[in-house]
C-alpha cells in the first residue's frame, strides 16, 4: 500500500475488519445495511510496510448462491420492514427448502457470518449474532497471514445449540470469551464461557416473549457478567400489524440490566437492576465495580443508548434516531439505581477503548459521531474522558466515513491511551486506513487503499503472539 506519512516500528500485526458486500446486481428484498454476503478486509503490518487483501467469508449460504448465481435466501430487510411481503417471502423459501428447490439450510447456519471477527485459542472467527461462529481456515506466506474465506461452522464441540454472539467480552487476564446471545424464536437468552478453546459454561438464563430483539453486547466486570433487556422487541406477528416488521420499540417496556456473578457458576440466576428509562442499546463502552464512601460495592455500566427505533432498524442511515452516552451507577448488593446520568447529547456510537481495561475503571473511550455524518456511518471521533466526564479531543474524517476506530495499544505501553486508533475509511471515490496516535488524537498515517471497499464496521487486531498462535 502507498503510504502517507510514517508507520509506527511497533505497528506489526494485521488488522482485520468484516462487513458486508453484496454478491449480486439483483436482489429480491428491501435493502439493508445488514442485507449481503460477509467480506474481510485485512491491511496487515511489518517492518514499516503494509499489505491489503480481501476475501468473501464463504460460509454454505454464501456457495449456494455463487453456484446458482443469484440470491436464493431472504435478507435482513426482509424481516425488518418489509411486512407482509418479507414474511411471505420467507414463508415461500422454507417451502422451497422443504421440496428442495433450493438447498436446505439449518437456522444456526444459514447466515452470512457478517458482524464481526476475533481470534481466540489459535482460531479465527468470522461472527454474526443469529449463527454458530464461522472458523476461518488460515494459512501464512512469506510471513503474512492468508485468509481465502473458506471455513466451517463451529458448534464448539457440540456444546453450543443455539446461535452464539457477535460481541464476545473478552477477559484481559484469561482470555476467556464471555457471551450472551438470543434466540429470537423461543425467546431465550443464554450465557456461554469459552476457555482455550472449550465451551465451559452453557446455559439458558432467561426467556420472554416477545423475545428481546437484539442482546448485541454487554458487560464483563471483575465479578458480573451482564447484558441489556431492552425496549426493541421481537414478534413475528408484528409483521402483518402496525409496524410491518417483526421487530418493534415498545416505549412502555422499561430497559433492565440482567447481573450475573460470575463465580456462582452453575448456581447463578439473573438479578435485574432496572434502569426507570426506556431504551435500546447497540453497543457498550465498559462496565466496572467501585467502592462508594460508605464501602458499598457499586456497578458503573456505560453505553448510548437510543431512546425511539423505527420498526424497520434503519441502522447506518439517515433514518436512525440518535444515541445518546449514559452512565448507570447501581448498588451491586441491593440492584437499586444509585445514579442515572446522560454524558453527551450529540449522537455518539459505535465505540472503542483499550480492551485491556475491560471490566476495570476506564478513563478514556472513544466514540463515533453519528450526528456529524447525516446517520451514515461516522464523520469523526472523540476522545472522551469518562472520568471527569468532559471531551478530550476530536478527529475529523473530513469527506470520508468511518465505521469503528479500533484501539490497538502499543508495545510495552503503560498509561490506558498509549496507543493507536485504526480506522477504515471510504468516500465516496476511495478507501484508506487512517493510523491515529490515540493520546494526541493526530493523523500518524494513511494509507491508500487499491480500490473503494463497502462500509463495515467491526475489527480486531493481531498482534504478533496472535498470529503466532494461528500457525500453531
């Protein structure tokens, strides 16, 4: 890749980024950002030099539909707003599964493993919160990782019947997984550990109908797992009513933190802390434990959160109402509501911070601008001290649009924001990756990508332990 200033010496791994890109002109559903094939977009990093590369995550929907050469599946916009339409549609595609007009596809793998990526005990996983993780078959040349987008659904020795998660909270000292996901059909809501390798702890923690729509992250503290119950609901029928989709806000349904102690074990069951608002979260900033001056243990928990969603989950565009920052403060003994405070009235998502502070206090998070974009993806970053409560400093993408600046820490670092910002950004001509130092908020590098690449999202990085690990 040509490059635009200098890259760091201590920048050596590989960055990886998934999202979606459609395979096909044609399509037979409403458009959505969800809607398309995964794709993984990689810049890897060594001695002062970078490589790009992309791929398709070729999970077995994405094959059926090479071979056939059209989309045979229905998409995300089939079920969020496309009402009766969508819903006969996807009545009319099990029926041609059922007589074989098109190839059968179990439900926790009839997905295009889209959302995210993370690496975990020398596998690579590409993920989407309605299937099983999708474990990418990897190979190295010349030093550098080779992904082709082949793989396989990993059930995780069998453990795992239901599908897992797109927001992993990994443990900083174990590297433990610690995932919530939801099962839209039956309501349930499951809590699962993944240590080196082994599903551990798999269990069904609680059921509603309708169902929560999405638990598309949560919290990991010293002591707690805990995920949102949310006010964006899931109801099928919904799709023939009012809303015209199967998902739905329902302002009368209060938001709640389900708290689970994490070395109960077996024995533990969720405890609700309700939160007196309603909302929907997307994603977390961080949660942790303080003692107050009266020794009491509180938990802090972080997040924007929306309060209104259109039925049709307008996400990435100009339709999506507007997230606002909130800090939860909750007595961890009795659930009560200590404080509930609203940091930041601009629409800020999508954020970021030194995952090796996960579940501990965090000063430094840094967060997406929604508003200055119009609603598509983010026009910049803020640098934003959750501490002392105030904006730091900001960065601004300029013409271009950004989905998530991803913190990658740097060697030996000590302080929480010694470290850099990797973002992927597009215009609408281009793409290029924009290398921020994460304390100064300054543009270090950019590097011109060889084609404009879709907006996307989520990333992780590799750093050289993590590819070591891959080739083990």
């Amino acid at each position: 890749l040509s490059l635009s200033g200098t890259l760091p010496d201590d920048l050596t791994g590989a960055y990886l980024r998934n999202g979606t890109n459609r395979q096909f002109t044609e399509s037979r559903s409403r458009l959505h950002m969800f809607n398309g094939a995964g794709m993984l977009h990689q810049v890897q990093f060594k001695e002062g030099r970078a490589w790009y590369s992309n791929t398709y995550v070729r999970t077995p929907r994405f094959a059926h539909e090479q071979e056939a050469g059209k989309e045979l599946y229905p998409e995300f916009g089939d079920i969020a707003g496309n009402g009766k339409k969508g819903l006969a549609r996807i009545i009319s595609n099990l029926m041609e599964q059922r007589f074989g007009l098109v190839p059968k596809m179990d439900s926790v793998k009839n997905a295009s493993a889209t959302t995210a990526i993370q690496c975990h005990h020398g596998k690579l996983y590409a993920l989407q919160e309605t299937a099983y993780p999708f474990a990418l078959q990897v190979r190295f040349e010349d030093g550098l990782l080779v992904l082709s987008g082949e793989g396989e659904f990993d059930g995780l020795g069998g453990v795992l019947t239901g599908p897992f998660t797109a927001h992993p909270k990994i443990d900083p000292d174990t590297g433990d997984w610690h995932s919530f996901s939801t099962e839209l059909k039956s309501g349930s809501v499951s809590y699962s550990v993944l240590s080196k390798g082994e599903l551990t702890f798999y269990q069904e923690i609680d059921q509603a109908k309708p169902s929560s729509a999405f638990v598309h992250d949560g919290f990991l503290t010293d002591h707690c797992a805990v995920f949102p119950d949310l006010s964006l609901r899931f109801d099928a029928g919904q799709s023939f009513k009012e809303h015209a989709s199967a998902f739905y806000y329902d302002s009368d349904y209060m938001m709640r933190f389900g708290v689970l102690h994490r070395q109960e074990g077996s024995d533990a069951t969720v405890r609700w802390f309700d939160a007196d608002m309603h909302g929907h979260i997307w994603h977390t900033v961080n949660g942790w434990e303080e003692v107050d001056a009266d020794g009491a243990t509180e938990l802090v928990l972080v997040a924007p959160v929306f309060t209104s969603y259109p039925s049709n989950v307008p996400i990435h565009s100009p339709q999506e109402p507007h997230a606002h920052l909130y800090k939860f403060r909750f007595n961890l003994d009795s659930g009560a509501l200590v404080d509930k405070r609203c940091l930041l009235q601009h629409f800020y998502e999508r954020p970021s911070i030194n995952t090796d502070w996960l579940g501990k206090q965090t000063r430094y998070a840094y967060l997406l601008d929604e508003e200055g974009s119009g609603g598509i993806m983010g026009s910049g970053v803020l640098k934003y001290d959750l501490l002392s409560e105030q904006a730091i400093a900001s960065f601004d993408y300029g013409e271009y649009r950004g989905g998530e600046a991803l913190f990658v820490p740097r060697d030996n670092a000590v302080e929480e924001d010694d470290g850099y910002l990797l973002e992927l950004l597009t215009s609408d001509k281009d793409s290029a990756l924009l290398v921020l130092d994460a304390k100064t908020m300054t543009e270090i590098a950019r590097l011109t990508l060889p084609q404009r690449v879709p907006y996307g999202v989520h990333g992780c990085w590799l750093n050289s332990e993590q590819l070591q690990s891959l080739q083990a």
